[in-house]
C-alpha cells in the first residue's frame, strides 16, 4: 500500500480535528445490517482471494534492480517508515 504525502497530510489534519471516522467508532458503532455482513462477507471472500505478492510490481522491481536502474536514498526509506507508523498508529 502507497501513502502520498498529501494523503498522510489529510488524515494527520482530520485527526487533529477530530473529523475521523475511526477516532469515534465505539460511539458510533451498530450491528451489522443483514446487508452489511453480506457486504462485508464478499468484500474478505474478494481480498482473501487476490494475492500476497503483487508478481507485476515484484518483476518490474527485479528488473531495475538487476539493470542498475533502481535507486532509494537513506531519507526516502526513512521517511517511508517514518509515514507508514504513523499511519498504522491512525487505524
């Protein structure tokens, strides 16, 4: 999963502004709808049935790699994980 800066950005402001959907769910939270659970029920049948490893982003990663093309400095990898905590520490 990507997180764009601008996508990082907006959930750190809705959080700070209490505008998150998540911040509020025990007050917020009813039972699932007949509707709903069948929803949710195809939504966990479609994701369990897609893959771990997205095998075109992997070859085209392999490919640069191998041809010397692929560069990432210390920052972006940093910054990546940095972004991607914070993110997680959201849900």
């Amino acid at each position: 999963m990507r997180i764009s800066d601008t996508e990082y950005t907006k959930v750190l402001q809705m959080e700070q502004d209490g505008e998150l959907p998540i911040s509020n769910i025990e007050a917020t939270a009813t039972p699932l709808q007949t509707d709903d659970a069948e929803l949710v029920a195809r939504i966990v049948e479609e994701l369990e049935a897609e893959p771990d490893v997205r095998e075109e982003m992997v070859a085209d990663l392999k490919a640069r790699i191998d041809a010397g093309t692929y560069k990432v400095t210390d920052e972006a990898i940093a910054d990546l994980i940095i972004r991607r905590s914070k993110a997680d520490n959201i849900r």
